[in-house]
C-alpha cells in the first residue's frame, strides 16, 4: 500500500495540490497528503509525475506496508494502519 509523503522542503508553490487526491493544502499553504487515503494501481503513473513536478524534491511514495494476510483478518488489519 502506497502512500505519498512530503518532507519540510515544500515551499507551497501549489503544483502538486491541482487536480490531485492524494494531496491538499494545509493552514500555511503546504502540501500535505490525504490521511487515509492509498495510492490506487491505476493512478500510479500520475502519482509519478507528481513526485517529479515538485521543484523542492519534496514529495516521495513511501510503502505503507503490507500484512501477508487474507481475507477478513487482512482487512482489519489494514484499517487500523
């Protein structure tokens, strides 16, 4: 399960917050990403561009993990991650 993530370098040029889910804007106008919310397979591409648009380097995929599990039992465990 992938996830974006922002360091402190982002400045708030906004690139990144345009048209995108995964990211939005916090008080001081910095990206940060959606809580909650997973990178999708079929956006991963976009997601790419994203993370090369941002003039700070800011913005990176992380994994989020994975449980090995199936099932009911995987799917508990992913709501409490």
């Amino acid at each position: 399960m992938k996830m974006l993530e922002v360091s402190n370098k982002c400045d708030g040029c906004g690139l990144c917050t345009v048209s995108n889910q995964y990211l939005m804007e916090n008080e001081d106008g910095n990206a940060i990403p959606v809580e909650g919310v997973y990178i999708k397979e079929n956006d991963i591409d976009a997601v790419l561009e994203i993370v090369k648009l941002c003039p700070n380097g800011a913005i990176s995929i992380v994994d989020k993990g994975n449980t090995n599990k199936t099932g009911k039992l995987n799917l508990m465990l992913i709501s409490v991650i």
